[in-house]
C-alpha cells in the first residue's frame, strides 16, 4: 500500500465484550487482567513483530 499511498496507516481495534448486565466486579477483573497481559513485554514484543501495538482502555472509555 505505501508503495501507492505514501506514509499509508490503517488502524483497526479489538475489543473484549460481555453479555448485558454482567455484574460490574466481573468487569473490572476482566480489564484488569487484560490489562495485566497486554502489558507483558514478550506479548508486545510478540504484537510488535507484524506491526500491532496493543492500547488499552477503561470500560467506561469503550462504552463511548
């Protein structure tokens, strides 16, 4: 692509979802050790090696 579109990026995201009414302290647990994984050096190093980049966010953050 950058061989047509010069300094081409394309972005994509993921997200970890729960069925309705998941009680909130289950939430909270799940970002936590999401968050807790993503934050691993060999698993960035890993994600890094295609070119992905893992950002996190609150579950208030991805409501929005």
């Amino acid at each position: 692509m950058n061989e047509t579109v010069p300094r081409f990026e394309a972005e994509s995201w993921v997200a970890l979802v729960a069925p309705a009414r998941t009680p909130g302290e289950i939430i909270t647990r799940l970002h936590a050790e999401t968050v807790n994984i993503l934050a691993h050096p060999a698993l960035r190093e890993r994600l890094a090696e295609p070119g992905l980049e893992a950002v996190t966010s609150t579950p208030a953050q991805a409501d929005q």
